[in-house]
C-alpha cells in the first residue's frame, strides 16, 4: 500500500479539564503534539497532518515544519472532526485509508501505529490495543489509535450519536449499534497517554533528552 492512499490525522484541541492546554505542554522542549506528530511521520506509512480549531496549536505545529488543517470546533466525536479534516485536504479521494491518531499519546511507538494496518484486512474500522502482563492474565490497554476505511468513515459519520454513544462517550459505540464491524489488533507495547499531571511527568521522564 502506497503512502499516497494512506493519511494520519492527529486530532487536537484545548478541551482538557484535568490537564488545561494539554496539546501544548512542554515534553523535553517540544509541545506535546508535535512529539505525537513526529511519532506519526516516523512510522512512515503516509502523509501526517494535525486537525485542530485552535490557532495556539496549529501555530505550534507549523513551527516544527507540520501540516496542519482547521476544523470546526463543535464536532461531535474525534471521527467527525477527522472526516472533515479528510475531505478538506484529501478532496479528490486519493487516500483509501484513514488513520486516527490521538494527540495525547507522545510516546507511541512507530511500529505501534504501523500496527493499526493489519496486510489485506482493510475492510472495516480498526481499534488499537496493547497487552500488560498481569498476575492473574494479560489485561488489554485501548490505545487512542484507529484506522478506517475510507468508507466506512463516511458511513460513520452520517449516523447519529447513537444512545450508548452519549451514555458512555465512547465513539466506537455508535458503530457497533449500527451493525459496522470493528477488529481489534493487539500490539506488544503500552504507549502512555496523557490526561493527567502525574501522566505527563512520566511522559517527560521517558522523553527526557540524554546528554551525550
């Protein structure tokens, strides 16, 4: 699969409660997305641009050489916004593949979004999940990264909120109340995401900057 039929979209904004301005806080001397943004182009399997209706942000991302599309600021979901940052720079339909990156997970690994593209299997939408080991089994991590079928976000984003949707604000419920397939791919790392002090001072500590 060309790197033209594949786009990863970071999605980011300034809505954070437990962690205010969270796409910007410094890690190691960058802001946070663009450590996200710089994970995305080192997996190297398409083109990589930052949805945001935050000017702050997308300030900081075009400063690190990023691209960067605006978006509406009153989507429902994360898919919406990525639907719309889609058919703004990808009009034409070029790319086959849409892959939804969350911008708060600075220290995924390339090969863990690689991973979001399991070979001959693009059928449907893709959740991320990575294993811990655990004293009584393996429990499994949901990690902020989704692939979609170009058509299947399309489809996605033309039904509404279902009920469980808005009960539980997990996005992937609306699919699943429609009847759309999702697989789930299991990958051996655990990326650490950031939603609160304590998860951003792990983050600097594993993104800290070694002297030479």
């Amino acid at each position: 699969m060309t790197e033209t039929r594949i786009l990863v979209l970071i999605p980011a904004r300034m809505a954070a409660t437990r962690l205010p301005g969270k796409p910007l806080l410094d890690i190691g001397g960058l802001p946070m997305i663009v450590h996200v943004l710089r994970r995305a182009e080192e997996a190297k399997i398409g083109r990589v641009a930052v949805a945001t209706d935050t000017p702050e942000i997308a300030a900081a991302v075009k400063a690190a050489g990023g691209e960067v599309v605006m978006t509406r600021a009153d989507h429902a979901s994360g898919s919406d916004r990525i639907h719309e940052a889609m058919r703004t720079i990808d009009p034409d339909g070029r790319a086959e593949i849409v892959v939804n990156l969350q911008g708060d997970f600075p220290t995924i690994a390339p090969g863990t979004i690689r991973a979001a593209l399991p070979p001959n299997r693009l059928r449907a939408l893709y959740f991320t999940r990575a294993t811990a080991p655990h004293g009584d089994g393996p429990r499994y991590h949901h990690i902020g990264l989704y692939a979609y079928r170009r058509a299947a976000l399309e489809r996605f984003v033309a039904l509404p909120p279902s009920p469980l949707e808005q009960q539980e604000k997990l996005e992937q419920l609306r699919a699943l109340e429609a009847g759309m397939r999702i697989d789930i791919t299991i990958v051996d790392s655990v990326p650490r995401g950031v939603d609160t002090p304590a998860d951003l001072e792990t983050a600097r500590k594993i993104l800290k900057p070694h002297s030479d």
